[in-house]
C-alpha cells in the first residue's frame, strides 16, 4: 500500500483538531502540526495548543520544537515535514498534517524562492538602525534599492522591511528580483510525498458563525489565564514584542496593553478583532489553492465529510 498523506487546513477556530481527532479513530495516525505558533514553548493558551490529553491520545509532531527567542521558518518546516512523512510512512501509519499556516502548506506543495538565508548580523545590524533612525527611513531605503516592494509595505512593517533589506544587503539584489524569477525549490516540494490535492479545507459557509467561535475562544482564552502568560514571558527579560513569536495574534495585543499603548479593557476586542482578521487571510490563501476539497465546518455533517473523504484516499491508494 502507498500510504497517503492527509492535510487538513482551515482559518482559526474552524474545528481543526476535532476533525483530525475524529479522523485519529479511524485510523493509525500522526499528527504534524502546521502551525508557526505551536513551535513554540511555555506559549499554550494564547495558541489554542492540543490538550495534554489529545497529545497523550495521539502522537504529535512541529509542537514545542523552538523556545520563543527563536525563529522557526517556512524552508525549515517544509524540510521537518518532509523527514516526518517519511519517518511515518515508514512506521505503516498515515500523516496527517493539521494546521493553519498556509505559507508552511504552499510552501510544501509549490517550494520556496530560492533566496538568501537569514543572516542574524544583518538582521541585528538593521534592527540598530530602525532604533535609531525609525523604520519610515529604513522604508524610505528600502524605496532606493527595491522600489517595487517598497511600494506594497507600509512604513512601519517591521518585519517586512528588514527581510527586504536583509535580501538586498546579503545579496546584492532586491526582492524582487528573486520573486520576479520565481525560482521554486520543486525538488524539496515534490519530495516531500505532500500534494493540493490531498488538502481538506475547512471553510464556513456563515462568516458570523467563525467570528462567534473565535469570540468564545479568546474569551475561554483569557479565562484560562492568557494575560498572565504573557506576563510570564514578558517576566523572562529576553523576550521583546518585536519577535516573530510575540508577534503572534493575542500576544502582540497581550503585550501592547502591558506595555501600556491602550486600557487592558480593550484587550478583548482588539484580540477578537485581529484573529478575524488573521482568519479572513487565511481563507484567502485557501481559495487561491483550487484542488483543495472544501467542507463546511459550520455544516452538520462536517466531520462525516472529513472521514468520508480520509476514507477515499486511503482507498484509492491502497
């Protein structure tokens, strides 16, 4: 038998983990968790991170793999992902890849642009200069040497900007240019034994429905003990909100009102209103996947059509 590889993607609060939970009785699976915030340790709540008992009940994979001073990126994943597969097709089990980072899911169906690596000095070298200078002039540099990104990034997007002027600086060439050539690294993609048309999608049919799920979560989220968290990371003295972990929807918003930018009252509604945002972009880069096959979650019969459609790739591949 060749074993298929299942993914199952879907915009925050969609009902990922049950419906790979419900596809785990049915079958022998592991989970790999395609997700950029689960990386990371002592983050749990803010996450929405599997229970300790859907852990024990199921063997999970890419879930507190990076403390959260590290960074964890797409090339990474797409090489962690694609030895997991294998490790696990080799243990006669299915792989099931669950999560809501679509760049990690094109990133292992398309491959990457074969651009410059990170270069920590750089990327510390560019942070000085935004300190002293602030990231509108960093743009403003940007703007000389890669017009064209320039022109699609605010003045302020940080993270952006530096990666753009990392590019440049390390490599002598914008962008740009490494996204014009669209240079895919097809051999990692293609042997990663992952494909779109595998891809179970997640999509409500009611955008009110997500939007009150995600409202629940956040709530239950801060019920849990979410601000306190964050204190705890804050507590660290390492930690700064500039960081690819802290920029993580809740946290960043977590970490703005502890830092005092707005009242800690409106911590809820700017979480609330962020993860909605994060989840319409989600469901952007799902539709831009056209092989994926869609499922209602806000359905009746959501998990059913998950399991059916299992049920038929294991068949056909038998």
């Amino acid at each position: 038998m060749n074993t298929p590889c299942i993914c199952i993607a879907g915009p925050t609060a969609s009902g990922k983990t049950a419906a790979a939970m419900a596809v785990a009785q049915s079958h022998a699976v592991e989970i790999i968790s395609v997700d950029s915030a689960l990386v990371y340790r002592g983050m749990d709540i803010g996450t929405a991170k599997p229970t300790r008992d859907e852990l024990a009940a199921v063997p999970h994979h890419l879930i507190d793999i990076r403390d959260p001073r590290q960074a964890y990126s797409a090339a990474e994943f797409v090489a962690d992902a694609g030895r997991l597969i294998a490790d696990i097709r080799s243990r006669g089990k299915l792989p099931l890849l669950v999560g809501g980072t679509m760049l990690y899911f094109k990133a292992l169906f398309d491959g990457l642009d074969d651009m410059p690596k990170a270069d920590p000095a750089v990327r510390a070298a560019l942070a000085d200069e935004a300190a002293a200078q602030g990231w509108p002039a960093l743009h403003a540099e940007l703007a000389r040497v890669d017009p064209a990104t320039a022109a699609r990034l605010a003045p302020n997007d940080s993270q952006r900007i530096s990666r753009a002027l990392e590019v440049f600086r390390v490599s002598g060439r914008p962008l740009s240019f490494f996204h014009a050539q669209g240079v895919a690294r097809k051999s990692a993609a293609q042997g990663s034994g992952a494909d779109a048309a595998s891809l179970i999608s997640l999509e409500p049919q009611d955008r009110g429905w997500l939007h009150e799920r995600i409202a629940q979560r956040f709530d239950a989220m801060l019920e849990a003990g979410f601000v306190d968290e964050v204190k705890a990371l804050r507590a660290r003295g390492d930690l700064n909100r500039d960081l690819p972990s802290m920029r993580c929807v809740g946290y960043r918003q977590a970490w703005e009102a502890l830092d005092g930018d707005y009242a800690m009252g409106e911590l809820r509604d700017r979480g609330i209103f962020a993860t909605r945002q994060l989840a319409k972009r989600q469901i952007t880069w799902l539709r831009s996947m056209p092989q994926r096959q869609v499922v209602a979650c806000d359905g009746p019969r959501a998990l059913e059509q998950v399991l059916d459609i299992v049920a038929a790739q294991t068949r056909s591949r038998a």
